[in-house]
C-alpha cells in the first residue's frame, strides 16, 4: 500500500491590518482589487502582453466597450485599471441604482472636464444590462461624440441586454470564470500581503485549505477572498492557529454555484442536459440534472424539457418515454423538492438509456411544408362526410373504403389533396418499438433485439 505523501507546510496568514491603517474596515476583495495589469490574475487571452485589449489601453486608444463575464472574474477591477493606465477620470455607476438623472450629470461633467482640458473621462456602468433600453439610449449621443468612453460590465449576453446602436459602437471582451489555479494565485497573494491582505500572522491556512476553497467558489474571486478573510477572523477570535479544510467549509457554508434562473448559465446548462440525454449518456444527464436542483433550478421547468425531449428525441423509439415523462411532471407536482429528484432523476436516465428517433419531428417538418404550399387545396369527395342528400349528391363519401372492412386495416386509398398525392413524409427510424414496426410492416422479422431492448 503507498505511503500517504507528508502534508505541505501551511501558509502564514494573518489579520486584517491594524485598526489605524486606512483599510481597517474595508473587506479584504476590496483591499486586494489590482492596481496594475501585472496584479490582475486570470484573463490572459484578453489582457495578456500582445493581446489586444492590452495593446489599445498601452496606446491610448481607448474604445468604448463591454465586458461580459461572470460574477468575480474581475470586471470592475478592469475596468479602473484601464482607466489608471490611459490617465482618464473614471466614474462608476450602478445600473441597479442610478437613473437618467444620473447619466446626465456623469455626462455634464465629463464635458466641463474636456472644456477644460482635464482630459476625456471614462464612464463605467457596472450591470448595464440592468438599465432599459431608455437609459441605454440616454448614453448613445454621448458615446457617438466622444464626450464619454464606456465601459459597461454585465453577468448577461450583451446580444440581448445591450441595444443594438450602443453594442455596434463598444468593442466586447469576454471574460472567462477563473480557473482553480488562477484562485489559488489570488488567495495566495492576498496570504503573503502584508499590507493590503491578510500577511505577517501567526494564524496558518493550511495548504488543503487553500486548495478546497479554490475549487468551492465557482471562480469567484470576491467570494474567495471574504470567505478567507472570515476564516482566518474566526481562527483569531478563537485564539485559533490554523485554517483548516473544516473552517473553510464553515466559512464558505456551502458551495458556490454559479447559476441565473433568468441567465446564460440557465440556459448553458439545460442545454447540456438535453443533449446529454439526446446523446444517451446516463451520467453526464444526471450531474447536468443535480447541477440544477442544486442550483435552485425550478424543477418543472426541467421536467418540460424532459417532456419535449421524450418526443422529439425519443419519439416512436419507446412511445412509453412520452408516458414517463408525463408522469414525471405529475410527480414533481405531486410531491415537491426535494424528494421529487427520484421521480427527476429516475425519467433522466430512462430517457438517456432510450433508443432515439427524431422522425417525428422531421416527418411534421415535412408535412409542414407541403401544407404551406398547397394550404387551400381542397379535400378529396371520397374523405368528405355526406351529412345531407345534396351532399350525396355532389359525390361526398363516394367511393371511400371503411378500414375495418379489411383485414390488416391497410388499404390502397389516396387520402391526400391530388397535388401532394404519393408524397411521403414519414420515414420509420430502425431503433426500439419504431423499428419492430417498420420490420412487420415490411414483412421482415417482427421479433424483438438486442439492438431495440
């Protein structure tokens, strides 16, 4: 049996600073937030030496633009760099907050400063896709003219949030969720400081800390650093010496999912449990299905999908799937979080583990298409109920063939419009109870196979 590696030997770390200094009472996220490009961790492939944002600001040829990215990931702190590095005035509005009266006087004063020759001013609107399309256009003339440069920062896809004049005016950067490592990196900076962090300590996070809370806080920067900053306090109330895993959990509560019921992440995420169950996998459906449930997600608008997906997917493959599904959402109904994730998880795998078909949906399409050509044509005299003797007289009904009348119910009768007679639309798949089907109605083998079990 391997011998178990010897523990690393902790991290110092300490309080936050004397109660003299002036960030006594400032978190430490805010104590840390990076003053120059060579402070900012993460974010390469956009502000990395060479790369273009990187090589605008150095130039001095600031665009307006928007930096789209999850919480944490450092867009305000951007944001005041780039403003530091050209010598612009920078002014933060909230969008959750302000108002129109708020951007004109931004605006007013970023004027009098060029009059003035005070140079141009950099407008920074943190969550901009909080503000209607209104405010929005309230800023447009001002970005045209130059009197101010924009940078907005938003959680959400600037293609739906940012009107269209604004967003054809603003370069987009997006920025990634950080990586464990680049978490690590912060935590560890915020460690050794002295100054601004949590340095010069006899209070230890030990080396498994710090790991665990990099992989807890779904690349939050912001939520890494207070929940340090609240360990490492806890410790030191405590007459403690040492964080450990433990205290970091403690602090943390519980694990960060980055999630927005109304955002990219609810879509990004619903989309790859459907295409996990779409492509049979049983155990990527399951983890995308506990990443929403444990998210928050709101567990029938999951089961809708499950339904949809029973049959466009599945289809005539396993016509029971359709069942199940319907009887999830009964289920769910019935029975509530968070005992319903039997009811959610066991109708994933089923319809994960079923065969597949999607000739439903492609022979609708079809027909579809015909209908929108030929919509008015008439239906043939031979389909028409004769309800009356005048309609009997004109030819409805003459002619038709009463299915039950043979014995397979199968009868050689058009029973389409003539300029769409012989068209086929529905092409059986080979999979599951559609292909057992298609083989009995071929005359080929009926039976039963591996391949549809």
């Amino acid at each position: 049996m391997p011998r178990k590696p010897p523990a690393r030997p902790p991290t110092q770390a300490g309080l936050r600073p004397n109660d003299s200094t002036p960030y006594a009472s400032t978190p430490l996220a805010a104590r840390m937030r990076p003053r120059t490009f060579d402070e900012y961790v993460g974010q390469e492939h956009v502000v990395g030496p060479g790369h273009i944002l990187r090589r605008l600001v150095e130039s001095n040829n600031l665009p307006s633009m928007i930096l789209w990215g999850p919480p944490g990931t450092g867009k305000t702190t951007l944001a005041r760099i780039i403003a530091g590095t050209t010598n612009e005035a920078f002014v933060p509005i909230s969008a959750v907050a302000a108002g129109v009266a708020d951007l004109r006087k931004a605006v007013a004063e970023a004027r009098e400063r060029l009059e003035a020759g005070e140079g141009r001013t950099v407008l920074f609107i943190d969550e901009i896709h909080r503000f209607n399309k209104a405010q929005q256009d309230a800023i447009l003339p001002y970005v045209e003219d130059g009197t101010i440069t924009l940078i907005g920062a938003t959680t959400e896809n600037p293609s739906f949030e940012v009107i269209g004049p604004l967003l054809s005016r603003s370069r987009v950067f997006a920025l990634k969720q950080l990586e464990p490592e680049s978490i690590e990196r912060i935590v560890r900076n915020a460690l050794a400081d002295s100054e601004r962090g949590l340095g010069g300590s006899p209070v230890a996070v030990e080396e498994e800390a710090v790991a665990a809370l990099a992989a807890s806080v779904g690349g939050d920067a912001r939520i890494a650093l207070n929940a340090l900053e609240a360990a490492v306090t806890a410790a030191a109330t405590r007459s403690g010496t040492r964080v450990a895993v433990d205290d970091i959990e403690e602090a943390l509560q519980h694990r960060t999912y980055l999630y927005d019921r109304q955002g990219d992440a609810h879509y990004d995420t619903i989309s790859a449990f459907i295409k996990s169950m779409r492509g049979s996998d049983p155990d990527a459906t399951l983890y995308w299905l506990a990443r929403m449930i444990e998210a928050g997600e709101d567990p029938l608008f999951v089961v809708r999908r499950m339904v949809v997906l029973a049959s466009e997917d599945v289809g005539l493959a396993d016509p029971m799937a359709l069942m199940v599904a319907t009887a999830c959402q009964q289920a769910v109904h019935f029975i509530g979080l968070p005992e319903a994730f039997y009811a959610m998880a066991e109708t994933a795998l089923y319809l994960a583990l079923a065969p597949k078909s999607n000739s439903t949906g492609s022979a609708y399409a079809a027909a579809l298409s015909d209908v929108q050509a030929t919509r008015n044509d008439p239906v043939p005299l031979h389909l028409r109920n004769a309800v009356t003797g005048l309609m009997r007289q004109m030819g409805y009904g003459k002619g038709y063939q009463y299915a039950h009348d043979y014995s397979d119910a199968r009868i050689d009768q058009q029973h389409l419009p003539d300029r769409v007679a012989g068209h086929t639309y529905y092409r059986a798949g080979d999979q599951g109870w559609e292909g057992r089907k298609k083989r009995e109605r071929s005359g080929g083998d009926g039976g039963r196979d591996a391949k549809d079990s």
